[in-house]
C-alpha cells in the first residue's frame, strides 16, 4: 500500500508517522517548508488540556491523546510537551470559563477553585476586582510545536518516507487517487489524505458549505518586570472569561508569553493578510484588560498571523470520497490531538475502516 498525504502540519504528519510504523510507503507533500510558519502548526506553542466546556466527546479523548503523543516521544527520543496545569478566570455567568468549569464537574475531573483575591495572591498579573472566581488544575500544558514538526521530519526521512517540501498540489482527483502539482507533474497512490488546513477548500471548493476559513493573529508580550517572575511560573489559561474567547500561554523554556483571542478572527482565505497589521499587537493585548492589570504596561514583542478552517460545530471534519479523505481540525483546537489523529487515520486506512476513524474523531458520543 502506498500513501499520498497533502499538507505537512501535524495532521499530516503524525499521520505519515503512524502509517509508516505501520510499513506503509508515504509520500508527504508540503506547500512550504516544514515546519511551515504560516501553517496553523508552525506557531512556537500550542495548548493541551482537559477542560473542554460542552464537549464531552474531546474531553473523554484526552486520555487517548496523551497516550498517543507518550508513543511519539519514545520515537522521537524527546519530550516536546511541559506540564504547566492549566487555569480558568470566570468574568460574569456563562462565560468561558464558567463553561469550561461547568464541563469539568460534569467530567468528574479534579480541580481546584480560587476565590478572585486567592487568585490573585497566586497569580498577581490578575486583576481580583474582575473575576467571579479562578480554577486550577495541575494537567495540561503546551506542545512545542516547532520542536514536534521538525523532529516529525527527520524521524520520517530517517524511516524511509518521501517527504517533498515547496511542493504547491493544484488539484486532487479522488476517482483516481491522483494529486496534479503546480509544476504539471502527477502522483498517484492506493489512496490519498489531505491535511491542507486552511487551504483545504483551495482543493475542495464544494466544501465550503461544510467549512469556513477564518484568519486570525497572536500576540507575544513582555510583561512589567516586577511580573515576569510571576508569568513564567504561570499555568496555561484557557480562558481568561468575559467576552474575549481568549487563551495565554505562558513564556516556557524557548517560548514567549503569547495571547490569543477568539473575538479577534475574521472570514478570510488563508493568504489574505498574512503580514500582521499596524498596531495589531495593542489591540489584541487589549483585550485582555480585564482580567490582567495593568495591560497596557505589556510591551509587543511580535505579532503571528493565523489561518484556520472552522466547523459550524467545532468538531473536526472527516469527508471520504473514492480513494481520498478530507480531514480538518475542529477550529483551531486540534493540535492537542495531532498524534491521536494520526493513528486513527492509520487505523482507518490501513484497516478499510475509516468510518471508524470519522466517528472517533468527530467525538459526538
């Protein structure tokens, strides 16, 4: 059997990684370099968590993507993930992460609440007067993606994979297993994976009724220095509550202190202003006051630009056509199941089962 996978983030290429293990003949083709900066997988960090608000399916998952990125280490003879717990700040009823809060009780999962001045005395970056309530716990951490994507690729060349970087596909044909590059040239396979990301619908425009790409931004701050003691003992925050739709992932061993805000995407193709705006980086901080005092004494280190391909429901995609699979993460939060994601498709593939694998990872049970 060989194996056509399109887009190396790390969809692609933990499925490369999986199908390999199993002696299956891949060739992967990647767009750009890998790691890929533009691709959603080529940032520095990204988080993995518990917590998953009303999405039971992904939070009984966890165990399975934990297990999964265990097997990656041993492989990759390194531990890419640093365990920081993970925190919710709650602004008002209903918010982020009162959701996420909410979601955990009904898990079973332990935790632990803060009033808002244990908050801050714990955490002195927050504002007390703004939070309803803090909750911490001690699982979850963040994936240091580039570090993942670039061990990926030499473990996979090592292996025997053909891995082709700058190498742009035109079109896909599924009745033939077939995929056309932007040089003219076509390969074939038994059958082929696109993992493309945000450029999935390039390939597939029909889908759009299913997927929507969205472009958005992070933001890397330094923080006032009588704080920086504080944010690099800090735990993920997964949502810092109130309207932000927001996440912070604290400054790790070759990382940067970084924010992310859901209410800052926008509808856009995935090259669309790539380059970050004029003072993107102050207003993506912004928006985090409240719950963090003192916001506007932050000083933006750098600005990285997004692409993401989102869901209605925010579940991932899985489409099969004759000899081909349609996969997309569910909006923005699928690293944390990269390695998992890979096996299943493996699984699936390799088995004639990728019903099974569409199941699984759309997590609806």
């Amino acid at each position: 059997m060989n194996i056509l996978i399109v887009g190396a983030g790390i969809s692609g290429l933990s499925t490369a990684w999986a199908l390999t293990k199993r002696g299956v003949s891949v060739t992967l083709l990647e767009q750009g370099p890998i790691p890929n900066p533009l691709s959603a997988s080529g940032d520095q960090h990204r988080i993995i968590r518990r917590a998953y608000g009303g999405q039971g399916g992904y939070q009984r998952r966890i165990d399975d993507a934990y297990a999964a990125w265990d097997e990656m280490w041993l492989d990759l003879d390194a531990k890419h993930l640093i365990e920081t717990g993970f925190m919710l700040l709650s602004q008002e009823p209903g918010d982020g992460g009162d959701v996420y809060r909410q979601g955990l009780i009904d898990g079973g999962y332990p935790f632990e609440d803060l009033s808002p001045e244990e908050t801050a005395e714990r955490f002195p970056f927050v504002d007390p007067t703004t939070i309803r309530f803090g909750a911490v716990s001690a699982e979850g951490g963040v994936l240091l993606c580039q570090k993942i994507a670039a061990d990926l690729r030499d473990w996979l060349r090592a292996a025997g994979a053909d891995l082709r970087e700058n190498t742009e596909v035109h079109a896909v044909d599924t009745e033939a297993g077939s995929v056309t590059l932007s040089d003219g040239n076509v390969l074939a396979a038994d059958h082929i994976i696109v993992t493309a990301g945000a450029w999935t619908l390039r390939l597939f425009p029909k889908l759009a009724a299913k997927l929507t790409t969205y472009r958005t931004a992070v933001v890397y701050l330094t923080p006032p220095d009588d704080l920086v003691q504080a944010w690099s003992k800090a735990p993920t925050i997964l949502d810092p509550g109130g309207p932000i739709d927001g996440y912070v992932l604290p400054p790790v061993p070759g990382t940067g202190l970084k924010f992310g805000a859901g209410i800052h995407k926008y509808k856009a193709g995935p090259d669309q202003d790539r380059v970050a705006l004029a003072g993107e980086g102050e207003i993506l901080r912004n928006h985090f006051s409240p719950p963090f005092a003192r916001i506007e004494e932050y000083r933006v280190d750098d600005v990285v630009t997004c692409a993401y391909t989102f869901t209605a429901d925010e579940h991932f995609f899985v489409a099969s056509q004759d000899r081909a699979t349609v996969v997309s993460a569910c909006s923005g939060h699928g690293y944390k199941f990269g390695a998992v994601v890979g096996q299943k498709l493996a699984e699936g593939v390799t088995e004639g089962n990728l019903e099974s694998a569409r199941e699984w990872l759309e997590a609806r049970d």
